[in-house]
C-alpha cells in the first residue's frame, strides 16, 4: 500500500496546508461514467449562461497559491498552478478537455471548487510518495514529454517516490511514468488548500464529490487528509 506523507518542512513552511488523497482501486476505464459527464457539461452550461465563473487569479483560493510559487522561485503567471490553468483554458475556450473518465472526474471537482487537484496511476509508483522541498537532484519527466529530463530547483516543492519526482512546482504539472489512463486500476487522487481554516470544509466537500464519481466504476474507494488539521 502507498503511503503518502508530507514533511515537516513544508507544514512549517505552510501551516494551512490540508491534502485529501482520494483512492480508487478496480477503477473501470472503458465504461461510460454518466455523471462525469454530466458534471462537465454542467459547468460548461453555467459558463455559457453566466452564472457561474472559474475561480481566478484574483480569488483567494488562487491568489494564496501564487503567493506559495513566489515564496519556492516560480513565477505563478508562467508556471501556474494546476487549477489556475485549468480554469483560464475552460474560461478561454468554453470547454473542459475530455481525457479520460479519471481525469475528467477530478478536473471537473478541481475547477468547481477552486482546488488544485492530480493523480497517480499506484501500478507505476515506487515505494511511498513524499511532499517536500526539493534538493535540485532530482529528476522529472513532464506528462506528454516521455524524452524530458527536467531538475526542479532548489527549494521548490514536490511530489516524489523513490525514483523519480511525480509533481513539479507542487501542483503545476504530473510526471509521465504515473500518469493515469483508461486502463489506470489503481489511482490516488490529491485535493489541496493553503488555508484549511477558511477551506478546509470545501475541500472536504470536494473529495467527497469525487468519491461519488468514482464510486460506481470502482471496487473500493477511499479518503485521507494530510497536514497540521487533518484530523480536525
């Protein structure tokens, strides 16, 4: 079983911080996933009619980000984080991107709440994953980019096993060896605040959203929180 940990550093560094791990295991790729896409097509409903917008940059939510990405070395208006993007491109374009039933699920949670969100196929994970500062040795190889070999920077925060780094920037952007797919079986899913204090219900909220759209198309799932108040 995968363990995921976050170090004491990066609490120290961010004491609001609250992740939700979400697991799906006998996840079944291939089926149709109804409210999947029906939870898509809401929100592109709500965007076409006005009623609803994608959080921004000058949200709290997002704005509490930027401000982490400043404090490791990344500039958050070209490297951004996860829903930050997410939210610009389905604000852009009208749509979100159609992935796979997996991904669709978490993006659509993501955007909804505000929320940065990722996942990792556990079949291709080695060992346990860790958060913390990265010491500028490691090695990441972008999602859709199976021949780049990046370093992160010293001091930048990520997700890594023990071979390799899964997630840059904390929330930009996954590695390739974990991404997951429709034949993914095994899959942990992160939600994150800054602030669980103020977000720490919404966040909850969230993950319980995206058991539900797992559930029908899994044998089990399940849901547990990192961070100072994650037993709160």
């Amino acid at each position: 079983m995968t363990v995921f940990r976050i170090a004491p550093a990066v609490t120290d560094a961010f004491p609001g911080t609250l992740i939700a791990v979400v697991t799906a295991t006998g996840l079944r790729g291939h089926e149709p996933w109804p409210a999947t896409t029906a939870a898509l097509q809401e929100l592109e409903r709500q965007l076409a009619d006005g009623t609803w917008q994608p959080a921004d940059e000058s949200d709290p939510r997002i704005e509490a980000w930027h401000t982490a990405y400043r404090s490791f070395g990344t500039n958050p208006r070209r490297i951004r984080p996860s829903v930050d993007a997410l939210g610009r491109r389905l604000a852009k374009k009208g749509a979100l991107p159609r992935i796979n039933p997996a991904v669709d699920s978490y993006n659509a949670v993501s955007v909804r709440h505000g929320l940065p969100a990722g996942a990792f196929d556990l079949d291709h994970v080695t060992g346990d994953v860790e958060i913390r500062h990265a010491d500028g040795s490691e090695t990441f190889t972008p999602l859709g980019e199976p021949d780049t070999v990046e370093n992160p920077r010293p001091g930048e925060i990520i997700y890594t096993d023990t071979t390799d780094v899964l997630t840059r920037h904390w929330n930009h952007r996954d590695a390739h060896r974990t991404r997951v797919t429709q034949d993914s079986t095994r899959v942990a899913f992160a939600l994150e605040t800054l602030h669980a204090t103020r977000d720490g219900e919404l966040l909850r909220t969230a993950a319980g959203e995206l058991r539900e759209l797992l559930a029908p198309h899994s044998e089990r799932t399940t849901v547990h929180y990192l961070g100072p108040d994650a037993g709160v």
